[in-house]
C-alpha cells in the first residue's frame, strides 16, 4: 500500500535527489562539465580514476 502511495505522490511531483533527475534539473557549469569530460576519458579509455569534490 505505502509504494502505491509513493508512486501517486512522485508521478506529479519533481522529487529532489532521486536516482533519474530530469535533463533540465541538472545545471551544466563549467566545473560540472569537466568533471563530466575526464570521467568519459577514464571511461573509453579503461583508466582508474576518484571523482572528489570540495
């Protein structure tokens, strides 16, 4: 019963911090997108790398 209610109350409702935020939530900095652009780099490329943040 308590998922179905979940489910009614965030098929409306933009929920914060839910693992599948929508494209137009998300804010593209510039930091934002460099961090994007070296996890691609050690992604194709195989490498082992730790994303940290200040």
């Amino acid at each position: 019963m308590r998922a179905e209610v979940m489910k009614m109350e965030t098929e409306n409702k933009l929920v914060p911090f839910s693992r599948n935020p929508k494209n137009e939530m998300l804010f593209g900095s510039s930091a934002y997108m460099e961090a994007l652009a070296r996890m691609q780099l050690m992604v194709q490329h195989r490498y082992f790398g730790v994303l940290t943040g200040r």
